[in-house]
C-alpha cells in the first residue's frame, strides 16, 4: 500500500470505529467495577486490565485493515511492519484518573507517514470530546472547527503542565511550576498530555509545557495542536526533553520565560 492508495479521512473513519468500541469497553469496566490494577517500573506506575484490553482492541483494528503498517504502543513498545506507515499509540492517556473515575482521560492514536504525522484523534469518552486533525485540513472538537486562543500576554494566560507519578524520578518540573506560577494567571494540571494539547487547539489554555513525555502521549494531540494554529516546540534541557506549545502569540515569551530558569 503506497500513500496514493490510503485515503485519510477513510483512515479516519475506521480510528472513529476503533475508539469507540474502546470507549463502550472502559466504560463498561468502570461502571461494573471489573477494574484490576497493576504497577510498572514504580509503585505509582499503573497499568491496568483495561490499558491492556483497550491497546489489544485498537492493535487488532489496525492489523485486520492494514496489516503491513508498524504499531508503536504504550504497552507493547514497537510491533514491526513492512511499509512507510506507522501508527502511534496510547490506549489510557491518565491511567491514574481512569482509576479514579476522574473523567479527565484520553485514548491517542495517530498514523504517521515517513515519519509525518498525518493523522491524530485525541478521544475523552467520559467527558464526550473528539478532536481529530488530518494534516493540512485545520483541527476539529466533535465536527467543530477549533483554534487557539489569541492571548499575548504571559500574565493573561491559562497556561497546562505535567509531572511524572511519584517515585519515577527527581520533580524536576516543580521548580519551573513554582517560579511560572507567579508569571500567569494560572497553571492547571489535568493528568493527561494528550488532552493538554487539544486543550491548547481548542484555546481551553494558552500554552503548556511538559518535560520528558513519550511519543504516544503527544503524537496526535501535537498534530491537532498544530492545525488549529498552535506551535509546538520540542526541545532539550541538560538531559530531559521538554515540549512547549502555545499559540504563536505567546509562544516566544513562554519559551523566553522557562528557559530563564535554567539560567536564575
């Protein structure tokens, strides 16, 4: 199968019909209390049954109608192909919420060709927002077209962040958090990276920034950041990753500003 041949917004469609067998699924774990949690690398790394099952529903859909395309999941790591095609996966994008029955979580996939994200659907199904993007046709939350917010200044803005669960590492961020805070009108943090992002499309928040997030928490939600006007910047500092995002308006001062903190 060649790029000519795959039509994306069939490719759509077909994520569509994936998410939501997913969804009837996690929400019929929740509402049945069949929940069964287990930890990965640390105490508060959790990976649940329905992490497992949900990656499994959409691995399957994908391999019936493309079996020749490369998966790259959350729980499974890299499941190789044999084409330019590469799917991007996250089952449970705030697992710990999901857990809690907190709504704010996410299913994230995105197909990838050649490397270019070229397709992104970020799924809250307790909260019933789909935001979907195909690149070059600007972004969408539930067949409404979104943008983001036109705020400039710092001090205006509603800006997201994230931290690693206790015991994965240093709090390396808290000290960015607790200088930033100051500089804002506020700082929120959700617990999903993935709805972060779409937030930011949909002019929710300002800006967000987040250090060391793997590429299944952002693949999709940075493509339709990125189509409802957003910019987002990956970047190193000493040895994490960081991604910013924010509206063109903002971006150069919210960058400005948290890489001063490297130099105070």
């Amino acid at each position: 199968m060649n790029n000519e041949s795959l039509n994306l917004n069939d490719v759509l469609k077909n994520i569509e019909v994936w998410v939501e067998q997913v969804a009837e699924f996690q929400r019929s774990v929740l509402q049945h209390k069949q929940l069964h949690v287990l930890t990965k690398a640390y105490d508060t790394d959790f990976v649940t049954n329905a992490d497992l099952k949900s990656e499994e529903i959409l691995v399957q859909g994908i391999r019936d109608k493309y079996p020749e395309h490369s998966i790259l999941t959350e729980e499974q790591g890299l499941l190789e192909g044999h084409s330019d095609f590469q799917w991007v996966i996250d089952p449970i994008d705030g697992t710990t919420n999901f857990i809690h029955g907190f709504p704010v979580y996410s299913i994230s996939i995105a197909l990838q060709i050649n490397g270019i994200t070229k397709v992104g659907l970020v799924y809250a199904p307790l909260l019933a927002m789909k935001f979907y993007a195909i690149k070059g046709q600007g972004a969408y939350l539930n067949g409404k077209r979104i943008l983001v917010s036109k705020t400039s200044e710092l001090g205006h803005g509603l800006l997201a962040t994230g931290f690693p669960g206790a015991g994965s590492e240093e709090q390396y961020n808290l000290a960015y958090f607790n200088r930033m805070i100051s500089k804002v009108a506020g700082i929120r943090r959700t617990g999903s990276a993935a709805l972060d992002l779409c937030f930011v499309a949909a002019s929710f928040f300002d800006g967000y920034w987040e250090f060391n997030l793997n590429e299944w928490d952002l693949c999709a939600g940075a493509l339709i950041a990125e189509e409802a006007g957003g910019r987002l910047l990956r970047t190193k500092v000493e040895e994490h990753s960081l991604v910013i995002c924010s509206n063109e308006r903002m971006m150069d001062v919210l960058h400005s500003s948290l890489l001063e903190l490297e130099h105070s």
